[in-house]
C-alpha cells in the first residue's frame, strides 16, 4: 500500500484549514446564546460576518442590558431577531429554537 506523504506549503495548508474547521467547530459561542434564557432591555441589534469555518455565513445579534445595567451580546437566530426593536425588554426561554419575545408587562 502506497504511503502519502504531505510535506512544505502544502502541509501547513492542510494542517491551518483543519485546525481552523477544529476551532470553529468547538468554540462556536453562538450555541450557547441560542439555548440559554435571559431577559432585560434591547439596547442594540446587528450582525457579524463570520468568514472563518466551513460555512462563513451571518451571525445577527442583540445587546441587552439587565436589570443592574450589565450589557450582554447575545446572538439569535435571523428570525429571533427581526421582531425585536431598541427599546423593548425581551425575555427568553430556555431551550433552542425559542426566539428572545417582547414581554407584555416586566414589572
């Protein structure tokens, strides 16, 4: 059986698409964000262009700020976060899927 051998240039490209791929993969914070409940008021919204990984793609997010004035960027899934405006307070369950909503009454 023939044995590959990688070496040079070729190498370190081989071995930086990998580890970026392994990085992307183990430290995507945006899973957590998805699954954790949180609640306060929406200062800001956006988006991140994320281009390392296998799928560089758009990561939108919000800014809340909690009842003790801490703020915290969450990211959200694109439809969890074109209902939301600056200025509501947004509570959001626990559990993936479940888009940040704006409370009736948060007193």
């Amino acid at each position: 059986m023939p044995q590959i051998v990688v070496r040079g240039p070729k190498a370190l490209a081989l071995l930086a698409g990998i580890a970026i791929y392994a990085w992307y993969d183990v430290h995507d914070y945006t899973r957590a964000d998805l699954v954790a409940s949180y609640s306060g008021t929406v200062v800001e919204t956006g988006s991140d262009y994320h281009w390392l990984g296998p799928k560089p793609h758009m990561h939108y997010y919000i800014v809340i700020q909690d009842s003790t004035g801490k703020r915290t960027k969450r990211y959200v899934h694109y439809y969890g976060h074109t209902p939301v405006q600056v200025g509501e307070y947004v509570v959001k369950q626990p559990g993936y899927g479940e888009a940040p909503m704006a409370a009736v009454d948060h007193r």
